[in-house]
C-alpha cells in the first residue's frame, strides 16, 4: 500500500520537474537525447539498460536534489538529546527538511544551478553523508526508492528518446509546498516528435 500511494504523486512531481529542468537546459536536453539514441536505438528500455542510462540517472538524481518530492519531515526523539548547541527533550517532534540540506552551499556549491555533473563519480565522492536524502535516511528510508529511481529512470529514457519537450512561451513554473514538492499547477509543454537512431 505504501508503494502505491507514495509512489504516484512522488513520481509525477518529479518527473514533472524533470521535464521542466531539461526544457530549460538544452545542453543537457541533447546529451540526453544522444545518450537514449545510442542505448535504446528507438527501442523500448528495460531495466538491462539502467546501468548504460548515465546521463538519464544523474538528470533524475539532479532534479531530486533541486526538488525533492518529499520535502520535509517529522520524527519524534526517543531520547534527550542536544543539537547545535540546544537540548531537545524526549518525545519532542523535530522536523527534517531534505529540500533545506540539498541547498546548503557547504554540500553543494553554488547549489541553485541545475548540474547533473554533480553525480559524475569523482564529484558525488565529495558529497557528505546525509547531506542528500530524498528518499530520507536509516531505518525510515522510503521502502521504494529503488523502485522509484527505476521507474523513472526507465520513464525519462523512453519519453526523451520518442520526444524533444519545450517549456510553453509565457508560463511561469513555481514550486508548491503540499504534501509533496509539486509544480503549483499546470506544466503545459511542447512536445515535438523525434526520430531515434534505427537499431
């Protein structure tokens, strides 16, 4: 039950995200074209072709940096403790905010651009730990996040490879803090019709 109810609109307003950061990318747009057209060669992908998916992997993981589904959190103390210098007592609800540690300029320099460089191996090495957690930490890690990093893996390189997605002239993109990290609304796009490489 978990699985399907988080994972719908988790998904979606990633992936709407996604779509949205590569319509305003246009580089990292045709790297990704010409890495789905090279791996897929027009066909549909499976989960065999994930580990050939780089560019498509460090795009999503990107954009779940910028904008994280799950935005924040709660989790309750089980014991007294202290944190930055103040004393939180037992049983105090604390909240956790994934969005605020994925912008902290000490994890992620100049941490509002759009970079899917940051995951190349010898950037993310550098990356503390914990300072990226969107699918959370610990014991209370999201049960489907392989899940959801597969299905969106696999979603992205089978949509960019058949269409070129254009932001809508005019529209004006704002983030919306619900439940979920969405768009605030519509996402009108263009979508234009591209020919994949012929296997």
């Amino acid at each position: 039950m978990t699985v399907m109810v988080a994972g719908t609109e988790t998904s979606a307003s990633a992936l709407a995200w996604t779509f949205h950061y590569l319509a305003a990318h246009p580089y990292t747009q045709q790297q990704l074209h010409t890495e789905v057209d090279t791996v897929l060669c027009g066909r549909i992908p499976t989960v065999a072709d994930l580990p050939k998916l780089d560019v498509t992997r460090r795009v999503f993981t990107e954009v779940l940096r910028l904008r994280p589904p799950g935005w924040m959190t709660t989790r309750v103390t089980t014991t007294s403790t202290r944190l930055a210098g103040l004393t939180i007592p037992r049983r105090a609800t604390v909240v956790v905010s994934p969005y605020v540690l994925h912008h902290d300029p000490s994890s992620f320099p100049d941490p509002e651009r759009f970079d899917p460089d940051r995951w190349l191996p010898h950037n993310a090495q550098h990356v503390p730990r914990g300072a990226m957690i969107p699918f959370g930490a610990g014991t209370r890690k999201c049960i489907g996040d392989t899940l959801a990093m597969t299905e969106a893996a696999l979603a992205i390189a089978h949509i960019t490879s058949h269409w070129q997605l254009s932001s809508h002239p005019g529209h004006q993109v704002k983030a919306a803090l619900r439940m979920t990290l969405g768009v605030g609304g519509p996402l009108p796009m263009r979508p234009t019709p591209r020919r994949p490489l012929a296997p």
